[in-house]
C-alpha cells in the first residue's frame, strides 16, 4: 500500500489499523435538538487499495453480528447482491 506507515492500534496481523474521529453534525431544516449525523473520514491509501476513485466512490457498510465492527467495501468488488 503506498503512503507512509502507520502505528497500529489492533493486534490483529497483516491489518493496518489507524485511531480516526467521528465527524459529528446538527442536520438543519426541521430536524429535532438532540439528532446528530456522523461522517468518517477514509484515509486515502485505504480509497485505492479498494480500486476506487473519485468518480467512483460508492461503498458497502455493514455492521457485523456483535455490534462492535463497521465494515467498508468497495460496492463494486462487493458480491452480497446489494
């Protein structure tokens, strides 16, 4: 993968792994006080390695069984029929 190294924060082998910060938001319009939107910030090494681009950007997100891992894939690699 290109870009520099990074320190890892996981023990799993052969995964990089970077600490990122949730980007929180009040909607606007109508919305209620207490509702937030979150946005992630993919590092861009991550976005190529995936074989996207700019031009095409759309992913796959799930949530596993346990409620403890986000997964992101590339929609067109992905295979689940989504």
């Amino acid at each position: 993968m290109k870009g520099k190294p990074t320190r890892a924060y996981g023990k799993e082998k052969g995964m990089e792994q970077r600490r990122l910060k949730l980007i929180a938001r009040h909607p606007g319009g109508n919305a209620s006080r207490g509702c937030y939107g979150f946005k992630l910030s993919v590092p861009t090494a991550w976005v190529y390695a995936l074989g996207m681009t700019a031009e095409e950007c759309e992913v796959i997100v799930s949530l596993d069984a346990d409620g403890k891992r986000i997964i992101i894939e590339s929609a067109k690699l992905s295979y689940n029929g989504l």
